[in-house]
C-alpha cells in the first residue's frame, strides 16, 4: 500500500512552497515520523516527516514549485525494510560511493562521491568551495580544489562566465516587501551617536557572573532592545502602524530583530520584550538566532513585530538608511564601535562610539517624535543605570 505526502498548509496567504532539498533519496527507507525533505515558503523553511515508515518514491523535484496540497511523495508501507535501514543518515544519497572509504565530518554537506573523494586525498573541507544546490560540495568541487591549490576554488582567473539561479521565495518576498517598503510610506531617516563606553564597562565587569548566574552572554542587544522598549513607551506612535484611516497604537512592545540566515534576512520577534529581563532577552535572541541560523523558524516566530532593530554593525557597516519592515513604521540600525575623538569638557577624548539611524514613516512620526525617541535611546545607553526605571531615578521618584 502507498500514502500519499502533500504539501500541508503552512499559514495564511502561502499558496505555494519551493522543494529545497531531499533529505531521503528515491527508494530509500523512513522511518515514521522521519524527516524526509525540506520545502520552503516565502516566509520560512519547513519539513515535512513520513506519516507512516516504508520505502520513499519522490515524486517532486528538488527546486520544484509547488501549490498547496500537491503530492511530494508517496510511501510504500509494504516495502521490506533493509537491513541496517535505521543506522543510515537521512542524507540524500544520489551517487554511489565507496563505503570503505573514512567517512567526511558530518557538518559538511556534500555528495556520496564528493565525500569519498574529500576523505581519500585528506583535503580540509573548509577550503572548498560548494557549488551544488543549498551549498553542497560535488565532485567538480573537490577536482577544481586538487587542480588548483593555494587559490580560491571555482574561480577561474580571468574567467566572463554568468550562472543564472533561480530567485527563492524567501529572497522573493524580501524583494517585494524592500520595495513595498520605499513606494508605500514616506520614509526619513534621523541619526545619532552613542558612546559606548558605559556599556561597554558594564559587560566587562559582570559577563562572567552573568553567564554563571543565567545561562547566556551579556550582549549589546538586550540594552538596545531595553533602552527601545522604554522610548517606545514614551513615544507610542514609533510603536504604532497605519491601517487604512486608522492609527493602530500598542500597549506592548513585539521588538523585531533582524537576522542575516543562510537564505536571506529573516526578523524573527521577541514577544512583550518590555515586561522581559535582561536575561530573558539575551536567552531569546540567542533561541531565534539559531533557528534562524538552521533556517527552523516558523511564520509565527516571524510576524506580529511593532519595532524592528537591526544590526549592521556586526558586518562592519559605519553608517546606513535602515529600509522599514512594513506594515512597522520605523526600525533602528545599529553600526560598528569605532574609537573617536570626541570633544569632552573642552578636551579631546578618545571614546568608542556608534551611529545610530532611525528609520521611520513621516506619515505617523513627526520631526520631534523621532529625533526624542532616538536622543532617548542614547541617553539610556549612556547612562545604563537609568533602564532601571526608564529615566532618571529621581524624576521616577518625584514622577516628574
């Protein structure tokens, strides 16, 4: 008897999915519940698991589009189980390769014969460059490696070839929304910088009793993401979006955070990121990071944001224009630490400092909201025993 697989419904408004990648090669055993094939939406990367244990027969191709409910596979349940079936690895076999062979690290992704060939001449997989679908390393990979020691593999010199590749729905979607983005709101940038230091002294005091008492580093993002939390609070329409004639406000603070993944930028969301401690944001972003980094999270994980951070810094970007994350109204680009010369009491200082850009939609900021929310966040990161309250204790203490 054969089941069939289909594509199953992954979220509102998804109405087709790409097949990424085969983790079950055509005739190989499954297990139940056994991840057999990786598909993609325009929003995320998903898998789908054999609902009963038997022998795959694909039907869909790797790079295939498919709709909603289309046929991936079928299982054969009556198919004999081989011997040694649950040992094997769900790693798409599509070459044969010598099982005699010492077998390649299992976090390099590449063929049978590839991985033969990387194990028998001893070569650092690290230095080969893949060129097979979702970055896997083919024979041609390894040959152009032997051929060519000492520079960089796959690049010809002097070389004028062009290789066509298929836009993935991820970068599709990203693509809409960047342009949606700058046809749909009037965008302004404002900026600023902020000196570091303070935080900077603050991490390097306690990170060691920080990660012994909670788990997780001390990093920038939880301060940024505290310190935006606050500003929005004080200025609710950087928090808020356009709906039609409407002005939809928040009374909660669902911080987007924006994440570079193997398959383009994601923003995965730190839920009610106001009524969260400073561990417990360190602990989230670290959560969405990875899924992130795995390409495991899911739509849900990725909507719903009010406010987005980004950070280019980690890249070594000085300075940019931040594109909103639509429907949000501004967004918040961090940069690199830089040692400046900064004027101090008519002296000069060496200080480490940052630029900060916010982003946001003229039609709902004003002039004086963004330029306060962001002198609000500077004042925050500058003086780090002020997010205890939010503002000066004393003001708190006077409700000023």
């Amino acid at each position: 008897m054969a089941i069939e697989i289909k594509v199953p419904t992954v979220g509102e408004s998804i109405n087709e999915v790409t097949l990424v990648k085969w983790l079950k090669a055509d005739g190989e055993w499954a297990d139940r519940d056994e991840v057999i094939a990786e598909l993609e939406s325009e929003k995320a990367t998903f898998e789908i698991n054999a609902e009963q244990a038997g022998a795959v027969k694909q039907i869909a191709k790797e790079g295939d589009t498919l709709a909603i409910g289309d046929i991936v596979c079928h299982i054969d349940t009556e198919a004999v189980k081989p011997a040694g079936a649950s040992e094997k690895k769900a790693e798409p076999v599509k070459e044969a390769a010598s099982t005699s062979k010492e077998t390649v690290s299992s976090d390099v992704k590449a063929t049978p014969v590839a991985a033969a060939m990387i194990a028998d001449k001893k070569i650092d997989s690290k230095k080969i460059t893949p060129s097979g679908s979702n970055g896997k390393i083919i024979k041609q990979d390894v040959i152009e490696a032997l051929n060519h020691p000492g520079r960089k593999p796959g690049i010809e010199l002097f070389s004028r070839n062009d290789r066509p590749e298929k836009m993935s729905n991820l970068r599709k979607t990203i693509s809409r929304r960047l342009v949606e983005a700058k046809n749909t709101t009037a965008m302004l940038t404002t900026f600023n910088e902020v000196d570091m230091g303070p935080i900077m002294e603050i991490r390097k005091k306690y990170k060691d009793k920080f990660k012994e008492q909670h788990g997780v580093n001390l990093g920038f993002m939880s301060f940024f993401t505290k310190a935006c939390c606050y500003a929005l609070q004080k200025f609710p329409a950087v928090n808020a979006y356009i709906d039609g004639e409407s002005i939809i406000y928040h009374d909660y603070c669902d911080v987007s955070i924006a994440v570079s993944a193997p398959k383009g930028l994601v923003v995965p969301v730190i839920r009610n990121a106001e009524s969260l401690s400073m561990a417990e944001i360190e602990a989230t972003v670290v959560e969405l990071a990875t899924k992130a980094k795995n390409n495991k999270l899911t739509v849900e994980e990725m909507s719903g944001g009010t406010f987005t951070i980004t950070n280019g810094g980690i890249f070594g970007s000085m300075m940019s224009t931040p594109i909103i994350n639509i429907p949000q109204s501004a967004i918040l680009g961090m940069h690199n630490i830089v040692d400046r010369p900064m004027a101090v009491n008519g002296q000069v200082v060496i200080k480490p400092m940052m630029y900060l850009a916010l982003s946001y939609d003229h039609r709902i900021i004003d002039g004086r909201e963004s330029v306060g929310f962001l002198v609000t966040v500077k004042q925050l990161l500058e003086n780090p025993a002020l997010l205890l309250f939010g503002k000066d204790p004393v003001d708190a203490l006077l409700e000023l």
